[in-house]
C-alpha cells in the first residue's frame, strides 16, 4: 500500500549520526520531518547537509526532550503522524560512572516523549533499541526472542524503554516497532554526513578511521585471546543506510496497521555475518591505502566475544534486509572521516 507522502514524522535526535541518515531517507521517500534536537552530541551543520544532500527543507526545533512544554507546543504545531526516536546518551562507560544521566536523560525524556504523544493521539513509534538489552550469550546468532539481560546502565535504559512502550501497548493502541540494532558503521556516500564523536570515540570503526587518518596514533585492541577465530571480539557491522532503510520499512508497516490495534514487535537490524576487529582493521587499510597501527590492549569490561543476529523476522515481516558489504560500509566511512578530519567542526 502507498504512504500519503503529506504525512510527517518527528525524529527526536535527529541531528545525531543515525538520524540524520533517517532524516535524509525520511525526505528523499516524500515524508515531512521535524527534528527535535539538543545538540548534546551533535552538531547543526548536519541538518543543512541534510537538507543539501536532500534538496528538502526540514522543521528543526532545538530543545531537550524532558521539556514538556516545548514538546506539547511540537505537537500542537505539526500534524505529526508517527515519531522515530533517536535522542538518549549512548557512551557505555559513561553510563556507568554516571547513571543517573542516562536515566533521567534516556527513560525520563521517553516518559515525557509518551506522555505528550499520548495526550495528542500520535501513537505510532519506531524506537532505537539495541543489541545491547540482550543477556551475553555464547550462543550466536541472537534472535528477537533471546534472554534479555542488559549488563551496563546504557543497556538498562534501552531494556526500561521497552518495557514501557510494551506495557503502554498493553493498555491503549499504540503501534511500536523496537530496533534491535547490532553495530551500525558507514556514512552517507555523498560523505556530507557521518559520525563525528566528541572526544576519544568508543566505538571501534570512528577509531579505525581516525587512526587511518592520522587523527590518532594508534587504536586499541581490548583483548585477543576470546574464543574467535583470530581471538579478537566479533560484530555484526551494518552500514547506516541499511539501518534507516529498516526504520522506513517499519515506519511503512506502523502506517498500514488500524489505529485501534495495538502492535509492539522486536526486530533485529543486523546483516547475520560477523567480522572479527583485526579483520576489520586489514579491510579498513586495503580500503584506504592507509596503515592502521594497531595495540594488543586488555579485555573492556562488559564486551562479549562474539555477537552477531539473526535477522530473518525482519526479512519476512518488514520485506527488509541489508544490502551493503563490508566494502561499502568501510569505503563510506573513509569518505566522511577523509572529507571532515575533525567532523563537522572541520
Ligand atoms: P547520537 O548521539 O549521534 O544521536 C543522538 C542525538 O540525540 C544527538 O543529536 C543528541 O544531541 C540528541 N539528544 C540526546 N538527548 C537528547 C534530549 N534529551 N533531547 C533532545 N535531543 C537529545 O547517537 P546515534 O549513534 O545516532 O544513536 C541514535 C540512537 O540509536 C540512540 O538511541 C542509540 O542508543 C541507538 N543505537 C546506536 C548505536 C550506535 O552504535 N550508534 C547502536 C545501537 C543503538
Ligand atoms: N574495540 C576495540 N578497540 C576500540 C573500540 C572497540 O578493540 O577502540 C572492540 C571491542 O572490544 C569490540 C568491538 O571492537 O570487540 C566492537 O566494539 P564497539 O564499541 O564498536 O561496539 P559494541 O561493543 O557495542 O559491540
């Protein structure tokens, strides 16, 4: 069934790395955008990328999700259809030293976010969960139906939201679909937008690429000795275009679906293949031509050695899967990183 291409959809978070890609899908696909953002890990020059690579003008609103004035004032404004909900802090290790920002930030501005979709009628959301709210297992792959058993107070947020969003569905129609996403990688080709951590990155891939770029000296490698072929920890690495390609397959699907029904589903985001960090390290330098010094460092607290999903409910139930190789992710990414050394503050 075709989507009305008048509908339009607020993306909290919109700024950041993943919504900004969904941002320039969302627009290229006919939807309106409004993007509610606080700019705390983002920067604005990525929504005029957005709107150059795109053509399209967006509605931005700078503003932080626990302001509910601000969100009702949103909501009267824009006829909003449904909501993709990018905006939590996301630093792991953060999380751990300090909690109670994760959770005021992540859970209370989700709270506020329901409420104020609730008292307006808007009760269709996509939401960024991840591969995190699911209990280490050596059993791989993971499937939607996987212990959950989030190790870290990042996760716990993640694993609260949706338990809240399932017990909402319990008690009034809203339609939900959870993001389970395993590790998105890559950047639009046109290398305007990407990711740009602030600071020391966490994640493996922007590590990579700044060492490939000279940005940085040398990447860690927490630990080689886990039961992997080559002992380093293995990912399901997927490029960030096919990751918003399966919010607007699950964004069409929340659409068909009769207001009065409610409907709260799990689905991984993931390729099903894993690549171990040091296979990820040699990929990135044949894709470069650059040399990415590399150092045997001790395990991360709270890394498992392998995860990687089994997405097939996607597959079958959102006509989804993911496209790109390892190829595409890692020449992508060496784009954004060489054409913006320092991110958007290049
Ligand atoms: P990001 O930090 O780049 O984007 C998040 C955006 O939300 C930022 O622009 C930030 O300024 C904004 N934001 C945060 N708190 C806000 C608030 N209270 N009010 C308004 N805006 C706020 O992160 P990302 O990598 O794009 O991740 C997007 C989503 O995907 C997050 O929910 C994250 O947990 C989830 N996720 C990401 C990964 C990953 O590896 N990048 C993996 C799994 C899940
Ligand atoms: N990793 C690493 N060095 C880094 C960052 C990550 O060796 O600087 C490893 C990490 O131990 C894990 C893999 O890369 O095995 C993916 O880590 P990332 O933080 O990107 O994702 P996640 O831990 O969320 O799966």
């Amino acid at each position: 069934m075709d989507i009305a291409v008048t509908e339009t959809i607020l993306v909290t978070g919109g700024a950041g790395y993943i919504g900004s890609h969904a941002c320039v899908a969302l627009l290229i696909a006919g939807f309106e955008v409004v993007v509610l953002d606080n700019f705390s890990n983002s920067h604005p020059l990525a929504l005029e990328r957005v709107q150059k690579i795109t053509g399209r003008t967006l509605v931005f609103q700078q503003g932080d999700l626990r302001d509910h004035t601000m969100l009702d004032q949103l909501f009267h404004a824009h006829r909003i259809s449904a909501v993709m909900h990018f905006a939590v802090l996301k630093a792991v290790g953060e999380s751990c030293s300090n909690p109670l920002a994760y959770y005021d930030n992540n859970v209370v501005g989700t709270i506020h976010l329901l409420q104020v979709m609730q008292a307006h009628a808007v009760q269709r959301l996509i939401f960024s969960s991840s591969a995190t709210v699911y209990r280490p297992s050596a059993v791989m792959p993971l499937d939607e139906n996987a212990a959950l058993g989030a190790t870290n107070p990042y996760g716990q947020t993640k694993q609260m939201i949706e338990q809240m969003l399932m017990d909402c569905c319990a008690s009034a129609p809203w339609q939900v679909a959870l993001l389970r996403y395993f590790n998105p990688v890559g950047a639009h080709e046109s290398g305007l937008i990407g990711e740009d951590p602030a600071g020391i990155p966490n994640n493996l891939l922007p590590y990579v690429a700044q060492v490939a770029a000279g940005v940085r000296e040398v990447l860690p490698v927490f630990g080689n000795d886990y039961n992997t072929p080559d002992g380093t920890g293995v990912r399901d690495f997927i490029h960030v275009q096919d990751l918003v390609a399966g919010h607007l397959a699950a964004l069409r699907l929340l659409l068909t679906k009769d207001k009065q029904q409610a409907f709260c589903r799990p689905y991984n985001l993931g390729t099903g293949n894993g690549y171990s960090v040091l296979e990820m390290v040699q990929a990135f330098e044949r894709i470069s031509g650059k040399s990415v010094r590399y150092r045997i460092m001790p395990r991360r607290d709270g890394d498992v050695a392998a995860c990687w999903a089994n997405a097939q409910r996607a597959q079958q139930e959102l006509s989804w899967v993911a496209e790109k190789n390892l190829d595409a992710m890692l020449a992508d990414s060496w784009r954004w990183q060489s054409n913006n050394p320092q991110g958007y503050r290049s």
